[in-house]
C-alpha cells in the first residue's frame, strides 16, 4: 500500500488535506493540513480555542478572510468534524440537530475562488460508535456550476492504515481539483507520530501547517508551523 510519504512525493501541493488512521497503538488518528503558495495562504497557523475548536487563523495583521479563517475542526459530546472552511460549523450543527452524517454532508457547496474553484472537504467521526464519513463537494468538471458532492462511509481501518483527502492534485505549478479519497499506510505509534510522519512527507516550498489529534477524546494535539510568528 502506498504510504503517507509516497502519497504526498507525488502531490506536492495538496492544498489543503484531511487524513484519518488508526495508529498502531490501535486508536483512531485525525490530521489536517495546510500549505499554500502565495504569501496571504502562508500567513496562516492553527490556534485552539477555550471553547475547544481548532482555529485557522490568520499571522500577524492581516485580515481576516473567510476562505483562508475558519474553524478547522469542533467536536460535541458525540461528533467530530473537521475540515477546510465555513463548512465545518455548517456540518456539526447539523449533526446537532439530528441530522445522519451522510445527510449534513449533503447540500454544500465548493469554495468561489475561480478559476479553481476548490472543493470543501470534511470528515466526521462518530466519538461512540467510532464510524467516520468523508465528504467532498465539488464544482463539475463540465459546464455544470452546481456543486456535486460525493459522501464515503469509510470501512473499519486496521492499524496501520489510513485514508487521505486531499483539495488538489498538484505538482506546484498546475492544479486541478483531487477526485477521490487515497488509501495510504501509517507505520505511526500514535497522534503525535502521525503528526510528525506527516510534516516529514509535506513538500517544505508549499507546507504551512498541520495538526494530528485523537478525535475519540477531542480535537487537541500538537500543531506544527513554518511560518514565523516573530
């Protein structure tokens, strides 16, 4: 099975990326992660809030930007759900409501940033009955400007493996939007090994962030930088 670092060698500009594991402790693994290539997207780090949600944020002065500022991942008592936008919030008061996981993954809409048009991608997990979805929505590859969205209830991982979601597949210069969901492979003890193993495998021109967590308790765990906050 391909692993995270071959995934990634091959799609060095991945925008932004979600990847759930099971470690070989046994125990479910989230990371999320950044990287960008003009100066506004690498002005960017994650900041986890008293309230328990983890934070895109922007660097020093600059502004705030709803495609680039949004809360990246929130957990309840019974769902997590993280992501690359707005849509993280939309997803989990859904949840809150009532909703099933495949039906607040429906209805979403890509990012209005022509002319890539970015997808939003976001996972949940469910804290008790440990089932997890990923969900993807998408401009068409046609003349179609609604989005399509794509749900994937994703199978029992055995420790050691991984799925992997990426907005882009791109070598840095030309991006097109990522089509599907990876399986890829995790030789990571626990969160913070995966965290590392996965800002070894991010391309150092493009990574600006990451994070690894374990959803089952919460959405804390280390994060990790390259741009300088000084």
């Amino acid at each position: 099975m391909t692993t995270i670092l071959e995934a990634l060698r091959g799609n060095p500009y991945p925008g932004r990326l979600i990847l759930l594991a099971r470690t070989l402790d046994g125990e479910l693994a989230a990371g999320y992660a950044l990287t960008g290539r003009s100066e506004a997207s690498r002005a960017r780090r994650m900041e986890l809030t008293t309230s328990g949600e983890l934070n895109v944020v922007p660097v020093g002065a600059t502004g705030h930007d709803s495609l680039r500022h949004y809360s990246a991942a929130t957990a309840d008592e019974r769902w997590v759900v993280y992501g690359n936008g707005e849509q993280v919030t939309e997803v989990a008061a859904r949840l809150a409501k009532g909703l099933a996981p495949g039906s607040a993954l429906e209805g979403l809409s890509y990012e209005p940033d022509p002319p890539i048009y970015t997808p939003r991608i976001t996972a949940v997990v469910d804290r008790v009955g440990q089932r997890s979805w990923f969900g993807a929505a998408r401009r068409p590859e046609g003349e179609r400007e609604s989005a399509d969205t794509t749900v994937v209830a994703l199978g029992e991982l055995a420790p050691g493996q991984a799925v992997m979601l990426s907005t882009y597949q791109s070598d840095g210069d030309t991006v097109s939007t990522a089509r599907r969901h990876v399986d890829v492979s995790t030789d990571a003890q626990d969160a913070d090994a995966l965290l590392e193993s996965l800002w070894a495998a991010l391309d150092p021109r493009f990574v600006v962030a990451a994070t690894a967590f374990a959803p089952i308790t919460g959405v804390q765990g280390p994060t990790r930088h390259a741009y300088s906050t000084e």
